[in-house]
C-alpha cells in the first residue's frame, strides 16, 4: 500500500487494537448523531474489527485510522467499502474526527481515501451517503465536486465522477503532496 501521507495528517489501517479508539469515537454523542448506532461496547467493536481484518486482506474494504503527523495521535476514522463492481464504484464513510484533529484533517483525509479509490485501486466513481440533515457534511461533499443523485426518506446520495476528482486532487494537491510544496 503506497503511503497515505497528507500535510498535517497521515492514514494507516485499523487494528483489532484500535477497538477502545473506535468505540470512543462511535460512541460520542457529539459525532454519531447521523452514522449506524453501535452497541457501545469495545469487546463488539474488536470483534468487528477481526472480521474486517479478514475482508481487508480478501482487499475488498479499507479501514483507516486518522493521525497527526506532529505527535501521531489519533483524530479519526475513515472507511473505503462496498467495492461495486458492476459501476466500477467504491464509497467512503466511517469518517468520523474528534476535537483533537487539524483544521485540514477533513480535507486531507478524503483526498487521500480519493486518490486511492480512484488512483491505486483504479475506479472510476465514488458513492456517498449522507444522513438528511448532516448538513456540513453535504456541503463538504458539494464543495468537493460530487454530484446529488438521489435521496430517499432517509439519506441523500452523491456520485463523485473521476472527472471531478481529478479537479478535486488538484486544486487541493498541496494538502497531500506536502513534498512538493514544503
Ligand atoms: C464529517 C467530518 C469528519 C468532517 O470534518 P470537519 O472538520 O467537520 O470538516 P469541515 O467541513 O469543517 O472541513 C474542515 C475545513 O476544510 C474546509 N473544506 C472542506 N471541504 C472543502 C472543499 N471542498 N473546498 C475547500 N475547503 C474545504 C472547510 O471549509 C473547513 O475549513 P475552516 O476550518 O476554515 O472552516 C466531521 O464533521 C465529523 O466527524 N462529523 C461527525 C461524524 C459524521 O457525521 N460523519 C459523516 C458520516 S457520512
């Protein structure tokens, strides 16, 4: 796996070890009004955790945890999944950043997950879903060029086209080539 490196952030894979930091995150009132509720409990999320391992190494979904390049602490999550193959398409979601995340950390995070869907595992559209009502989120993925394509009664649905993120990439590559610009 190419490195994962951003200017202020850096992605590496969960671990089963991860299942405290997770569950913390999922847990927090502040940030899972509008992802799938969990049971709350770490000995579940590790459980989870093992089974993702196996779908990781079969290299169908990707998990990653969010970390500052200053003092490697972990600020978040973020997930590549439901690889179609029909539509060549993947999705992101599991993004979730805490308090302690750089103000970059949201851009930096999904130009990365973009650029390996699109660029390393070579699709050529990205689904999204996003609760109703998760607003910056929704103009998160409208600044970033996706296109709404649909909602029903509990989510709304964006495409992003391979086209747009390329435009994407490089209007923000100077957030996850921090080589060339540093
Ligand atoms: C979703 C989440 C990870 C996004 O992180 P965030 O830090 O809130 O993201 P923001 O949209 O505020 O973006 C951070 C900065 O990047 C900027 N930015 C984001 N996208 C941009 C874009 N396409 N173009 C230009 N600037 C952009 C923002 O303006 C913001 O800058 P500011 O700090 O100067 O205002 C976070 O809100 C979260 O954890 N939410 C709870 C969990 C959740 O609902 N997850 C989504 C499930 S689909």
């Amino acid at each position: 796996m190419k490195s994962l490196i951003g200017r202020s952030v850096y992605l590496r894979l969960a671990e089963t070890s991860d299942a405290e930091f997770i569950n913390s995150l999922r847990t927090d009132s502040q940030f899972n009004r509008y992802l799938s509720a969990v049971d709350g409990s770490v000995a579940l999320q590790r459980e989870w955790l093992k089974a993702y391992k196996k779908r990781e190494h079969a290299g169908t979904e990707y998990y990653f945890i969010v970390l500052k390049r200053s003092d490697n602490t972990a600020v978040g999550s973020i997930r590549i999944y439901d690889f179609r193959l029909d539509r060549n398409s993947f999705a992101i979601g599991s993004w979730i950043l805490n308090g302690a995340k750089t103000r970059s950390a949201a851009l930096e995070s999904a130009l990365l997950c973009y650029r390996y869907g699109f660029k390393e595992l070579g699709y050529t559209n990205c689904h999204l879903d996003v609760r109703k009502g998760n607003e910056k989120v929704i103009s998160f993925h409208q600044k970033s060029g996706a296109a709404l394509v649909g909602e029903d009664g509990e989510n709304v649905y964006f495409d992003m086209s391979l086209e747009s993120c390329d435009l994407f990439l490089n209007t923000f590559r100077r957030f996850i080539e921090p080589e060339f610009y540093e």
